[in-house]
C-alpha cells in the first residue's frame, strides 16, 4: 500500500488511494498524518471486505512525501470498477448511518458547545456537508479546450443569475469563517465582477493575485436584481481574462470559481440535519447513476486540476469519518 504525505503551512495529511476514505486531515505532525491513515486504510479494507469487496494492501507500505499538485497523485488517477463503486455507496451509507446515530444521541445544548476553536458540532456537520456540493461541482466534466471551457463556465453562471430562483440563499464559508454566508444573485455577480478585476490588475501588474475565495461582504443593494449591463460586464471581462490566459494561464482556475459563484444560489434546505441529508443524498445519486466510462473519467479544469470518481469516494468517506471524529471530541469536551 502507498501512503501519500503532503504538507501544509501548519498540519500534515495522509492518503491512501488505494483504499476509499484512508486519509488523514490536519494531523499535527507527519508521523500521527502517517499513523492515522494508515489505522484508516486497514479498517476501511476490512469494512470492503465485509461488503463483498476485498481490497489487498500487500505486506509492506511504501511513504512517499508528495509536492506536485494532489490531483496529481497517480493512485487517485485509477478508473473505479462498478464493483467497488457500489461496496463505496453501501459503505458511505453505513458511514452516515453512524453519523446520523451520534446526532440522535446528543444532549441538548450540544449542538452549539464551543470546544474553543469555534467548531461546534453544528458548524462541523455544515461544514461536511458542504464537502458534497464540492464534490458534485467535480463530478462534472469540463470540456477539454481551456478557452472553451472558461467560456461556457462564464456562460452557465450569468444563466443562473439571469434565470434562477430570486432571493438570499445561506451556504456555508471558507474554513476561517464560523457562519454561513448569505448570497444572492446580485451579490455573487458583484463579488464575481470584483474577483475579474483583481486579476485584470494584477495580470497588468496594478495588484497582488486575488485572495480566493473573494471577499464575501454584504453590500447596501444586493437584494435587488443584477441588470442586464453587470450581466454582460461578466462575460466581457472573461473574454479579456482568457486573452490575458494566453500569456499566463494562472488565470483559468477563475472558470473553477465561475461554477463556486454559481453554486452559492443552490436552494439547499435551510436545517443543518436536513442540509447534511439532502447534499449526501444527491452525491450519492449522482455517482450511482455514472456509467463504467465515466467511472473511468479523468476531469480536467481549465487550470489543470484533476478529478476523478475514485477521489470523491475518498472525500465521502475519509472527509466524513475524519469530522464524525471530531464532533465526537467535542462531545466530550468539558463544558
């Protein structure tokens, strides 16, 4: 079995490809990310084989410390058989049988106990949810021309600001931010408007590269309609960024957040039970209904970045288990 180990500024993750949902997220140190996933792997191998799906791990692991992209990790890259699709899809099952269990079990006032970080039980459970909305934006393919793909990312977002449901939709933040956000189709077309420009300027050399994801600031006018002019200013700006790609294709992973902005005005329910419920759901669905190609499928963003049905088999498990766990600390947390 490969373990993957990859480093951020502050904490150490771990994964195992080979087996859906071995992964271990934020360990402090490399050898606890190591220890971790490695515990995982074996427990989720067993659980396989449980369900009629043997996975061989072999006799010895071999570590490897990886600093190309994580999309690139080439065991992530292997096409899923249908049979190991439907032992994922029984398992994700079982996996949120147990989360469902843990929330039942809650004493009230639980949800909203502050272990010290900010990350209640409530916020947490959000937060795995809104793991699900990034893995069906994954699932979906891009076409394989960069310029074409920008293109109609552009398009799809000002279709859903010009033609979807009206009013303020509440999704969760980035990490860093404690509480949903409240977005409607004029805020995300403000806030899509600025992030073009910041990287015009920045392109010109007028500004540092935009800080993603934008600025998510309420404004005085955001719950009236975008005109048709800011409409149009979005695609006019885009066709300017993909000629500024030509010269530096940073800038395509923009057509990545075009579908980011476009998803803030997805009505999920409003309940955090209900959310959790309703997103997995949906994930669960769209993957079930994949055929054997495109279990097979790499998808390739304008920028690069690749996706495959095997890495959101390891999001809906190994993503899950890892806060289940922690919403289980803080559980236990002395009050």
């Amino acid at each position: 079995m490969r373990l993957y180990v990859t480093a951020s500024p502050a904490t150490w993750w771990t994964t195992a490809p080979q087996v859906p949902g071995a992964a271990a997220e934020d360990a402090p140190t490399r050898e606890e990310a190591i220890a971790r996933c490695r515990t995982r792997a074996h427990d989720e191998a067993e659980a396989f084989r449980r369900l009629g799906h043997p996975i061989e791990l072999g006799d010895a692991d071999e570590v490897i410390d990886w600093t190309l992209p994580w999309w690139l990790i080439p065991d992530s890259l292997i096409p899923t058989p249908p049979a190991l699709l439907r032992a994922a899809m029984t398992r994700v099952s079982e996996v949120a049988a147990e989360v469902d269990e843990f929330l039942d079990s809650l004493p009230k006032g639980a949800w909203d106990r502050d272990p010290g970080d900010g990350w209640t039980i409530r916020r947490t459970l959000d937060h795995a949810a809104g793991g699900f909305g990034i893995g069906l934006r994954r699932l979906e393919p891009w076409p394989l021309d960069a310029d074409r793909a920008q293109a109609e990312a552009a398009r799809e977002l000002v279709a859903r600001l010009k033609n979807g449901e009206p009013g303020a939709f509440e999704q969760v933040g980035p990490n860093q931010r404690p509480s949903r956000v409240r977005w409607t189709p004029r805020k995300v077309a403000r806030t899509v408007r600025s992030l073009q420009a910041a990287w015009l300027a920045h392109l010109a050399g007028e500004g540092p590269a935009p800080p993603l994801p934008h600025a998510d600031d309420d404004g005085p006018d955001d719950d009236a309609r975008p005109a048709a002019d800011e409409l149009d200013a979005i695609l006019v700006a885009d066709a300017a960024l993909r000629r500024a790609a030509e010269r530096d294709p940073r800038v395509r992973a923009i057509a990545s957040w075009y579908r980011y902005y476009r998803d803030r005005l997805v009505p999920w329910p409003i309940g955090v039970r209900e959310r959790w419920l309703a997103m997995r759901s949906t994930w669960q669905g769209r993957l079930a209904a994949l055929g054997e190609s495109d279990l097979a499928l790499i998808r390739v963003a304008p920028n690069g970045q690749c996706d495959t049905v095997r890495m959101q088999l390891g999001l809906g498990l190994g993503h899950v288990q890892e806060h289940l766990e922690q919403m289980k600390r803080t559980a236990r947390a002395p009050t």
